[in-house]
C-alpha cells in the first residue's frame, strides 16, 4: 500500500525488485517484517531509501558511463527519485564513478548489517534513513546515526541539519499525516496543510511560507 503511494522512480524499482541485489532485496523483505513498529513517515522514507539503493546498485554500470558530472547526477535523480547532488558519486573515469557507486552501497550494508546482528533493525528503519528527498543526505544520516546510536557520539556532533532542514523534515511528516486523514495520496497545497495544522493544534512555524 506505501509503495504505491510513492513518486513513479521509485514504484518502478518495486517492480524491479526481482533485480536487486540479495541485500536489498532482504533489507525490502526486513522493513515489511517492520512496518508494526514505524509511523508512516518512518516507513516512507526507509523504503524510498533502500528502493533508489536498488536503483543506484542495478544501473551502476549505466551511472559510471557518464563522465560529465552534473548530467550523472541528474540522471541519478530522474532514475531514482531521490535528489543526487553532486559528490554523490566521484571520479574521472568509468571504473572509480563505478568504483564510488559500490562504496556507497558498501557502507550502507555495513551499518545494516551491524544492526542486524544486534538485533537492531527496527531502529535502523526508525531512525537512519530520516531525511529530505535528499540521496546525498540520506545516505550521510545512515552514517550519522551508526555514529550516534553505536560509537556514543552525541547527535549534534554528527548530524550536519540546519533549523530549514529540520523544519522540512517535519513538514514531509504533517502532510503524510493529512494523506491519512484524507485517504489519498496527493500532496496537500499551502493552505490546505496550513489549515490542517491550526485544526491539530500544532504550532505553525514563522518559516512555514519558505519551508512549503
């Protein structure tokens, strides 16, 4: 029901899934095992995390033919769904973009995996893949987070997140609040999430015109 209730990239990736590689699949395969214990705002963002994963993982070698910077990048983000700035993924030549495309991955299984083994995975979807639609961003809060939850650092130490960042984020989750209440899946406009927030009783923030 959440997938398809997502933007197109990443509902073709569902359906590709048969694809991906068994870490991905079996992580798809762990977040369904979980949604009990996700708000939806939670299962949302795991999912679309791990499905531009897929994406990013499959057409790896497609990715890495595409010298030029700014057009690997966008392509990226029309594949994937999520945004890919730049530094995504690096390099001059066709083996080290493919080569920063498997680290990327690499390092995302290394914190799932180390959850896994601790019995953990429900906080990992939680928790780290929390974000904008942001791929670079998301990707550097599962780094944060396996800094935060497991080498004792504190939050404010890692997590690089200005107040807008914040602000968007909780945004994204009022208005898959609104989705709920109205059983739908379009996005709300300005007014109408504006008028849910006064009906909820929640604080509208002075920034709420630049952060919608």
């Amino acid at each position: 029901q959440i997938v398809g209730e997502l933007a197109l990239p990443f509902q073709n990736a569902y359906r590709n899934l048969r694809d991906a590689s068994p870490f991905i699949s079996g992580c798809i395969q762990d977040l369904t095992n979980c949604l009990d214990n996700l708000t939806r705002s939670q299962a949302k963002w795991a999912i679309e995390t791990f499905l531009a994963l897929s994406v990013l993982d499959r057409e790896a070698k497609d990715f890495s033919k595409i010298l030029d910077e700014a057009v690997r990048h966008h392509h990226i983000t029309q594949r994937t769904g999520l945004i890919a700035e730049i530094s995504l993924t690096v390099g001059n030549t066709e083996e080290q973009i493919l080569s920063s495309i498997h680290k990327r991955i690499a390092e995302v299984q290394a914190v799932y995996e180390f959850d896994e083994k601790q019995g953990q995975t429900p906080t990992f979807f939680m928790f780290a893949c929390q974000g904008l639609p942001c791929f670079n961003g998301r990707l550097l809060n599962i780094r944060n987070y396996h800094m935060v939850q497991h080498k004792g650092l504190p939050s404010e130490s890692t997590v690089d997140r200005t107040s807008y960042d914040n602000e968007a984020c909780k945004l994204e989750g009022w208005m898959y609040s609104w989705q709920d209440q109205q059983n739908c899946n379009i996005l709300p406009t300005e007014d109408q999430l504006h008028i849910f927030l006064i009906e909820n009783q929640i604080d509208v923030p002075d920034s709420y015109p630049q952060v919608y």
